[in-house]
C-alpha cells in the first residue's frame, strides 16, 4: 500500500536535488567568508603584513570539499534517476 501520491511522488527528488544545490551554495560562501577570516593584516611602520591563520583555511577548504561532494550527490540524482525527475 502506497500512501504518496503521484505527484508528491515525482516532487520529492526534485526537491532534493534543489535542497543540494542550496546548500552547497550556502557551504562556498561561508567558505569564502572563512577564507577572509584567516587573513590577518597588521600594519607596521608602514609595511602591510599578511598572517594567516591555519584553522580559518582548513574549515574553508572542509566547507569545499563537502560542498563538491553535496554537489556530486545532486548530479548522481539528476542522471540516476531520470524517470522520476522528468515524470517518465
């Protein structure tokens, strides 16, 4: 017995895929605000120097790398299953 219906059955998966793609957007850009984060400008004398600081980049390039994976999953589910996407 199948209690979803057809529609609902067909808007789901697309629902998914747009969920995905939102968050791996919103996963980028807080990765490029940590990227900024971890750069620390100090101005001495006159001379600008740049610190970097290590934690801000490795949570930047964690938030990358996941958002590549999300986005990885959201195209397996556009071409794994075309027939429930494209109502086929």
């Amino acid at each position: 017995m199948e209690l979803v219906t057809p529609s609902r059955r067909h808007a789901l998966p697309v629902a998914v895929v747009v969920a995905e793609v939102v968050a791996a957007l919103l996963l980028v850009g807080l990765a490029w605000w940590c990227w900024h984060r971890g750069v620390i400008v100090t101005v001495r004398r006159g001379v600008a120097m740049n610190r970097v600081e290590g934690r801000w980049w490795a949570l930047a390039t964690g938030e990358v790398t996941f958002a590549g994976l999300v986005l990885l999953d959201a195209a397996r589910r556009v071409t794994s299953e075309p027939s429930q996407l494209h109502g086929g």
